[in-house]
C-alpha cells in the first residue's frame, strides 16, 4: 500500500546519497521529482556533503577487508548515511516550507567492483551502508543496492548514471558528453533519444591523483586543492608512458572499472617507487596528466567518431581541479569543456541527484538501466526497497 501510494503521487520528494570511490565523503541531494520516463522532471532543492571521520576514510582505504571489517564498516556507513539524510532535510527546513520525504536513494559506498570480462570468472560487485539500518534510523522507505539487477541481466553494473544524464541533459538536437569525474571518470554521451546513449568508465579519475598526494605528503593531504601543485609540476615522460600502457585503455566499450585498476597500490606505486629524481609536484603533474589523456583518448576513439561532440558538461570532484579542466579543453579543442554549476547543477551533486532520479523509477516500475551503456541483455528496473 505504501509503494502504491508513493507513485501515485502528483510529486515526490526523496533524498539521494552517493559515496565515491574517493572516500571522501557522503553527498546528499534533497530533490523534486515529479513523474517517470521520458517525461521526468526534477528540482534540487538542497545538497550538502558530510565528511567521513578520519578513522572510516582510512578503513574504507584499506587495499584488503576482511568479512569482519566489512560487516563492522557496512553498519557504520549506514549510520553515517542515515545522519547525511537528517542533515540535508533539516538544512532544508530553512530554505523552504516543510517537506515530507517520501523515500531515500541510496547507492552505497563501493568496496568491490570486478565486472563481468569474456572468459573471466570471480565478477561480482559490493556497495556497503547497510539500507536496513538507514531505513530504520529514518523512519524513511529506502531505495539501494541498484547495480547488481544490471550485472544480472549480464551487464558490468556500471556507469550507471547514464540514464540519469539523459534525463538531465539531453537536448533535442544534438548530443551533450556528461564527464563525471570521481574516483574514477565516465562519460555518458546524452542523445536526443535513450536508445543511443553511450556511457563507459574512460578510467582513473581522482584516485590516483589523491593517492599520489596522500603518498608524497605522508597522509597529510588528501587531494590536490584546485589542481595547484600539478600546475606546479611538469609531467615525467617516461612516469607518463608507463601509467598509460594500462590494458583497460585499449578495452572497447561497454566497460567499467574501479579500485581493483587503479587504486594506489594497484596502478601508481610501481611508479612512484621508481622515480627519485623529481619533485613531488612533478609525480603529481604527470598522475593529472595521465588522467586527463586517458579522458582525451577515450573520447578520440570511442565518441568523436560517431558523435559530432561539441559540449562537455563536467561534474564530480574532478571539476574543481582546474588544472585538470585546462588539460581537457586544450585535448578536445573542438569541445566547450565546462562544469554542471554553470549549467545550473551543482558538480557536487550531480551523482546524489542520480541516484534520486534511480530510486523515483523503482518506486514507479520504469526501467532505468541502459543497455548500450552496460552490455545487460534488456533494460531492468534497478534497484531494491526496504521500508521502515
């Protein structure tokens, strides 16, 4: 009856929280949605982002957990995500008259992502922040564990944004690149119509530009501020060969990845452990450019050759490294590279959104996965509920 009387609704409100591969932090976006499908249409009405303790980040940065730390870190992370809801609802209250949720949306926070590759077994994907517990901490119906339905249907469980990027996006006449970069960096190219949209992970985004600082600065920094020491630096040539032989590049999409490729220990310290004769700017230089040409490269070969691309909308912690931005938009010359705050969407929030837009289509019954974006056989509704 509840679920029934959720989608019947004219509007709904729900409350949209993301945790990246960065392990930063938690977003969370309270937003409007009125509708489903193509005819959806939502509002932001507020976002904030609430910082891990000290003590979470570090576990969740841990290369190995054990089943203990795992079942320990996913009561955890749905405590810490039941309190980023309260937080954003009652930030709202003095922006605007009182709202009542109608459900949360939740991804989780990522621990395990291998996608499913030919002729490999052992795939398989795990978000932890236990939906149970932030449903019950809330009084609140809640919407989560939203990739393992797409893997199911024999996709990779990923980028799953794709459709959200449609639905915010999309313009009538010609296609728009939505580049989230997080702790890892996608692209969905937004077409006029679904069935032609284009979404893979082009590979590392923020995570091994903050695991290179963390590294250089002995955990006393986290991420690069604005892209400023890399601005400071200049790119090691053969550091930059090495990082961009990485055999994911030259994999043809459909394809997603994680921590598994391009964590510290996995994809830099090989390199780093190598070079003694360069300033920590300089590592930091060639990781950003590493980054930045592996997004270049993707887009050279998998979306300018049948996509006349002309806007990149740029979101994610990625976007407010400026030195970043500057090595996109000298790599596609012919693109408007710029960020979703100055399409009126907060980069911060882009992802929380997402998932909001995700939740809203389970609770409606409308197929949300995109097939062309994930290599699944059909598009499924995504996503399971938990209600207080």
């Amino acid at each position: 009856m509840r679920l029934r009387a959720i989608r019947k609704k004219e509007q709904r409100f729900a409350i949209g929280l993301m945790s990246g591969s960065s392990c930063d932090g938690i977003d969370a976006a309270l937003v409007r949605l009125k509708s489903t499908g193509d005819e959806l249409r939502t509002k932001l009405i507020d976002h904030r982002t609430m910082r891990f303790p000290p003590t979470v980040r570090d576990r969740l940065l841990r290369s190995t957990l054990t089943a203990e730390n795992l079942a320990g870190l996913d009561f955890i992370l749905g405590q810490l995500f039941a309190e980023a809801a309260k937080a954003v609802v009652e930030n709202a209250k003095q922006l605007t008259e009182p709202i009542e949720v109608d459900f949360i949306a939740s991804h989780g926070h990522t621990v395990m992502h291998a996608p499913r590759r030919d002729g490999e077994e052992g795939f398989g994907t795990l978000q932890i922040g236990n939906p149970s517990v932030l449903a019950q901490l809330t009084g609140i119906p809640v919407a989560a564990n939203f990739r393992p339905r797409d893997i199911a249907a024999g996709g990779q469980g990923a980028p799953l944004a794709a459709y959200a990027d449609w639905i915010l996006f999309r313009q009538k006449e010609e296609p728009v690149a939505c580049l989230n970069i997080g702790g890892i960096a996608n692209v969905t190219v937004a077409t006029p119509a679904l069935e032609d949209v284009v979404a893979f992970d082009t590979g590392p985004g923020n995570m091994p530009i903050d695991g290179a600082i963390r590294h250089l600065t002995n955990g006393r920094l986290q991420f690069d501020k604005n892209g400023r020491r890399a601005a400071r630096g200049k790119p090691i040539a053969s550091m930059l060969d090495a990082l961009l032989e990485h055999p994911f590049f030259d994999e043809v999409p459909p394809k997603s990845t994680g921590r598994e490729e391009f964590g510290f220990d996995e994809y830099l310290s090989k390199s780093i452990s190598a070079d003694h004769d360069h300033t920590a700017d300089d590592v930091v230089a060639t990781v950003t450019e590493a980054v930045a040409t592996s997004i270049v490269e993707a887009h050279e070969r998998f979306v300018l050759p049948t996509h006349a691309i002309k806007r990149m909308v740029v979101s994610g912690g990625g976007a407010h490294n400026r030195t970043l931005l500057k090595l996109l938009q000298e790599g596609l010359p012919g693109v408007n590279v710029y960020t979703s705050d100055g399409a009126g969407l907060p980069s911060d929030a882009r992802e929380a959104i997402a998932f909001a837009i995700l939740g809203n289509e389970l609770f409606c019954g409308t197929n949300s996965s995109v097939p062309s974006a994930t290599g699944a056989s059909k598009p499924v509704i995504l996503g399971s509920l938990t209600f207080p």
